[in-house]
C-alpha cells in the first residue's frame, strides 16, 4: 500500500522541475545559442556542427556526468585546435578525432585518473586560455572588417593593416554595436540583466544588419539540420598527427571540464561533481557529437555558473536546454541564417579578451611564474596549443625543481672575530659548487660558525661538510655547528636521506614532557641543546636587548608549567614583563605587594601599552577553590584573595553563563570569572587608570584552553572567540 510520502517525492521533484530547472535551462539556452555559433564559425566547421554539439553537450554529457548542474557544449578553448585539424585533415576526419577523443576520455573515467589532469599548473591553463584568447581574437578581428579568418596567428597580425586598409563599413558597425552591447550590459540593472546579453546583442545586431543599406555577409546552413549529419571518416595516412590531435582534444576538454566542475562545486557545495563519472559523461558527449557531425564537447564554465546562478536543481535543467537548442535547430533553421558574421566576431572578440584576465596576469607576476605564462601563451599563439602547453608545463617544472633544490650559501665575518656560514634550504650535490667556493673563502685559522637551517641533507654535501671541518680542526682551528633545520649532520649516514618535516621543528621549540629515564639533570641537558641549537641566534638579538629595559605588555598568568605565554602570544624575549602566581591573582590595594609592584614599575617605568590577565583550563588553584578543601599552609591564605571569585560565579556572572553555553566544565567557569575579576581590581587601581587616561593603555583578559590549545578573550562581562584573521566572536548566553 502506498503512503503519502511516497506519492509526494514526485510531487516535490515535479515541482522543483517546474519552478528551477524549467527556467534555469531557458535561462542556460539563450546563452548557449549564440555562443554555439560563434565557436562553429571562429572553428571554420559547418554552422550547424556548433548546434549538434551544443544538443548533445546538454542531453548527453547532462544525462550521464557527474554533476547535477555542470552544462556542456562547443567551447572556445577548443577552436585553435579544431580549426587546424580541419585545415589539415578535413572536416569529415575532425569528426572521427572527436570519436577518438571521446573514447580517451571514457578511459580516463574509467581508470579513476580524473583528478590527475588537475596536477597541470594553473599558471600553464591560465596561459594556454590566454594564448586562445589572442588567436580568437586576432582571427575575428578580420571578419569584423569584413574579411575571413586566417589560419596562422603570424599571418593574422601581417595581413591586419591590409584588412584595415579595405574594411567593409557594415560588418564593422554590425560587430562594433555587439561589443558595445556587451560592454554596457554588465552596467544595466538586474531585472535587465536578467535576459542574457549575447542573444540581446546579437538579435540587435542582426535587426541592424537587416536596416543597413550595404552588404553584410551572414551565417550560411548547407540544408537542415538533419542534412548536416554525416558519419565520420577515417583519415588516410598520417596516423600520427591524427593521434596527437586525439590526444590534445581529449586533455584540453578534460582539464576545461573538470577546472569548471572545481568552480561549480565551490558555488553548489551540497552536490559535489563526480569526477570520474563526468569525464565518462564527456567522452559519451563527444563520441556521439563526432559521430553526428558536430564539434567536440567540453563543459563551459560561462554556462554552468548561469546555470547555478539560475537556480538550476538538478541535471534536468542542463537536458532540457539541450533539447531546445534541438527544437530551435529543426524549426528555426532560417532565422539562424540571417544572423551576420560580424555580429558573431565582435561576440567572440570580446570572449577572446576575457580570456587574457589581468588577475591572471598580477598572480603569476607576484608568484614568480610570469615568464612561464608568457612562454605558455606565446607557444600557443605562434606555435599550437600542444606546443604552447607542452613548453608552459616543462617550464614550470623547471621552476619548481629550482625552488625545491634551492639552497642559500654565505660565508662572512661576524662582530667578534668569528666567521659565520649559513647554509639554509634544500642541500644536496647541486650546491657543491657553491658550498666549495664559500668554504674555501672562510680564512684558516679563525672561528667558525656553521649555521645549518636545512630540511635536506644528502651524503655528498655531508661529506663535503665533515672533510672541510675535520682539516680545518687539524690546522688548529674550531668550528661549531648549530642546526636549526630538520636534517641533522649526525644522521646523514644512517640511511637514505630524507626531507624533514616542520612538525620536527615544531618538537624542537616546544619540548614533550620529560620522561623518567631522562638525564638526572634536565636542566643541564637543556642548556646543551640551547647552546647547540639556538644560542647562536637569540645573541644578537639579546644584544640588541641588554641596555634596553622595555616590553609592551604586562602580563599576568598562572604560575602552572603548561602556559607558555611566549608561544600563545606569538612574542619574544623583551616583549611581555611576565608575572606568575598560582592561580593569576591581582591582591593590588592589600595583603601582598609583589603583584602591586610589578605592576606599578610596568606602567610607569617601562610604560607597557597593555595590561593582560590570562587565566587557564584545569586550573589546580580555580579546582581547590570551588571545592573548598584546605589547600595546606600558605596556600589557603593565597587563595583567600581569590574568594570574591567564587562568590560572584556562584551569584551568577555573565562569564559563568557564556562559558557554559561555550561547553566549559564549572571549574573551567570559576577560571574564567576568576579573571574577569581580577580585571577589575586592576582596573580600579589608580596606575592603571592613569595610563589608560594618559596612553590608552588596553586591559584585557584571556584564558588558555590547553585541550584544544585555543585562546579565548575574556571580559568583565562575557567572553569571545578569536577568529584567523584577530576579529573576535562574542560568545553569547541564551
């Protein structure tokens, strides 16, 4: 027996189809369509073939990928390499090697390797689509003027002041009101732009054309759209350029799709794309768009955000436009005929410019890999695509493996008489050149210093190292060695080399807690390893310190060993006058002057900007005081000061309620109460008052949660949650 919620699933994905895909797939069509043409036209194939790949991109590729919203279709990023397959090998064996291209991508889906074309560089695809931009763009320029496009990017530009020369008036007003249209619509409001701008320019521009009393050269349909299909044909010889040809219209496709199924996702992030099975989808699309006639397929970034941003819900919308992209196609076939060709190049003379995006350009130049994207995109537009994106991926790993094997190398004399050599990065055989030189010039007899901050060491460099060491040793002088990387000079024999990890560094700074079988003297050892590992570089900035008694904040904390204030304020020596008691108690205007003092000299002698209380989690002192056991001497007249503590958290402090609604146990509660009380006292004390009035000096309060290593602001009144960027999120109770 049925239920009612059986019958209403229907219901409910009928009605999702009505209200979102129906109008989103109308929305994604009326783009699609002029974009379509265009790419047929600027590939030198039959207009129609633009059609036929744009139906199947959507029925297709939409049916079977991956993604629920994702549209596919011809795309420009594909002209280049079809129209030189055209040129070279006929239209009939361009359908064949978008067959093959098809069947390739089936294979990628299938052996799982999708995210694999994601390794390319995206300064190399950011390049190769600005190398297709310029080519479209230099190419259309000429049936803007009223000629045809040509075949060689080179040629292009040595025949354009010709073609400007003997331009045609009505071409060029036709195409120059599209790029106007295009321009100006991004500046309309909304409810306009709601119509897309490529089919209002372009309907414009063909009503225009109809107007003008001179010639303009428009779309030309061998028959319908039914005549235009045509099985492909097997080329004659030449296998090798033919595979080649395959395998470049299946990677661009692939990486175009997949880049545009990375964006979609970021927009719809509760659909994730299948990977796998988009590029399956793909292959599927091209392999009956080849055998039809049509262009190769790629997902379209333009369209698939339309799509999104249409409110598209599932992959129905994407169907659905290609099904009245086919309608259009059979019954409209003499309205696509009167559509000029200039209004066409002005289109995809201002998608060729879009392509070449200046935050591409900006990126690469702050990354260092601007001559990689320039060699990319002059590859693809005096070379070809391949070439272009063969010669941008060598380069850029060219430039990869030179920053990885990088290594910086200076020797040079310090204050003292010493002489210092730094050896930082990626140390292996490539830097014995450099290492030797530098060595050699450290004269004999004289201290040295060996600073290593390496993250790589291999056994030629080790050895190089060593042998320089031990005969500068026998001719009577010293060298010692601080190591501050994670490849260390006593382990570069053990075995093969390997690269240090920043978690080692990491264990270096902050120390695990010592074990019993440790050294009988901790202490002893740790100095050792100070003065091994960074004595060397806290001398000359304690130097810089020695007659300079300053520090920014006063800072009051727990005396409990696992507060490490240096680290969770990320400072250094010179920065915080530390106080520490137990149980970060302020007793200023009676019973101990300790904190008092301190205090007083902080503002007054050293004039700290800030005055800061940080209080912590399992909290021995907050527990014994909730508890109200006798703590020993001593200890219960200390803790008699943090009375008022208790007493205001059991009165109901606003800080008790938002740590409790943050999760924290009560003990942690009274912890946190604990310092917004003693934010007041020390609020209250006339040094205090007197450099907030006269500095501005800051009173804040903070608590160290050390299960999730988390600093929280405290105030007098609540507390919040620091964000990454230092912004804070009040914690509010209900």
């Amino acid at each position: 027996m049925s239920t009612d919620t059986d019958s209403a699933a229907p219901t409910t994905r009928l009605n999702a189809l009505l209200r979102h895909d129906l109008p989103a797939s109308v929305v994604v069509f009326l783009v699609a369509l002029p974009l379509s043409l265009g790419v047929a036209v600027a590939s030198g194939a039959p207009v129609a073939a633009g059609l036929i790949a744009a139906a199947v991109g959507g029925v297709v590729a939409g049916a079977v990928g991956g993604s629920a919203v994702q549209v596919s279709g011809p795309t420009a990023s594909l002209t280049v390499v079809v129209a030189e397959s055209i040129h070279h090998f006929g239209w009939a064996v361009t359908c064949f090697i978008t067959v093959g291209a098809g069947v390739l991508q089936i294979l990628f889906g299938l052996s799982r390797i999708a995210r694999a074309t994601l390794a390319i560089a995206p300064v190399v695809v950011h390049g190769m689509l600005a190398g297709i931009g310029v080519i479209i763009a230099l190419q259309q320029v000429h049936v803007l003027l009223g000629g045809d496009s040509l075949s060689s990017s080179y040629e292009s530009l040595i025949r354009l002041p010709h073609q400007v020369m003997s331009v045609h008036s009505g071409d060029l007003c036709v195409g120059l009101v599209v790029i106007a249209i295009l321009i100006g619509w991004k500046f309309l409001p909304r409810s306009v732009r709601a119509v897309p701008g490529p089919l209002v320019a372009v309907v414009a521009a063909t009503v225009l054309s109809l107007l003008l009393p001179t010639h303009v050269e428009r779309l030309v349909l061998d028959g319908s759209l039914v005549d235009a299909i045509g099985l492909p044909a097997l080329p004659h010889g030449d296998w090798f350029a033919v595979g080649v040809t395959v395998v470049t219209v299946a990677l661009i496709a692939s990486v175009e799709t997949l880049l545009s199924a990375v964006a979609v996702d970021k927009l719809r992030p509760a659909t994730p794309t299948n990977f796998d099975r988009e590029l399956v989808g793909q292959g599927a699309a091209n392999v009956t768009s080849g055998l039809l006639g049509g262009l190769p397929i790629a997902a379209v970034i333009v369209r698939s955000i339309t799509n999104a941003n249409a409110g598209a819900r599932s992959r129905a919308a994407t169907v659905t436009h290609g099904v009245w992209i086919l309608l259009f196609a059979i019954a409209l076939a003499g309205v696509v005929q009167q559509v000029p060709k200039a209004a066409l190049a002005g289109l995809l003379i201002l998608i060729g410019v879009q392509l070449v995006k200046l935050a591409h350009i900006r990126l690469a130049r702050r990354t260092g890999d601007l001559y990689v994207y320039l060699a990319t995109v002059l590859g693809v537009v005096f070379w070809n695509l391949l070439m272009g994106m063969v010669i941008g991926l060598v380069l850029s790993f060219a430039v990869l493996l030179w920053r990885v094997v990088r290594v910086n190398i200076a020797a040079a004399p310090a204050a003292d008489g010493h002489w210092v050599v730094t050896i930082d990065g990626t140390c292996t055989f490539l830097a014995l050149p450099t290492l030797t030189a530098e060595l050699a010039a450290v004269p004999h007899r004289v201290p040295v210093t060996v600073q290593m901050t390496v993250d790589f060491l291999d056994h030629a460099s080790w050895e190089l190292i060593t042998e320089w060491a031990r005969r500068r040793e026998d001719d009577g002088g010293t060298v010692d060695f601080v190591e501050m990387g994670t490849a260390r000079m006593a382990a570069a024999t053990d075995g093969p080399p390997e690269r240090g990890h920043a978690r080692q560094v990491l264990e270096r700074v902050i120390k695990p807690r010592r074990r019993s079988g440790d050294p009988a003297n901790p202490i002893a050892a740790g100095i050792a390893e100070y003065h091994r590992g960074h004595r060397h570089l806290m001398r000359g900035h304690l130097r810089g310190l020695h007659d300079r008694r300053e520090a920014d904040s006063f800072f009051l904390t727990c005396a409990d060993a696992r507060i490490v204030p240096n680290v969770i304020t990320d400072s250094g020596p010179g920065d915080l006058y530390t106080v520490r008691n137990v149980g970060n108690l302020a007793p200023v205007g009676g019973g101990d002057v300790s904190v008092e003092a301190a205090l007083i000299y902080a503002l007054e002698q050293l004039e700290v900007r800030a005055v800061v209380v940080c209080g912590h989690s399992g909290c021995g002192a907050m527990d014994a005081l909730h508890r109200e056991v006798a703590a020993g001497p001593g200890l219960d007249d200390w803790l008699a000061h943090a009375r008022p503590s208790l007493d205001r958290m059991r009165l109901g402090h606003p800080v008790a309620a938002a740590a409790a609604l943050a999760g924290f146990g009560v003990v942690d509660q009274l912890a946190m109460v604990n310092v917004a009380v003693q934010l007041e006292a020390l609020s209250a004390h006339p040094a205090v008052r007197r450099g907030v009035r006269e500095r501005g000096v800051e009173v804040s309060g903070l608590f160290f949660d050390l299960a999730t290593a988390r600093v929280i602001e405290v105030t007098v009144d609540g507390i919040a949650e620091f964000e990454d960027d230092g912004e804070r999120v009040a914690v509010e109770p209900v």
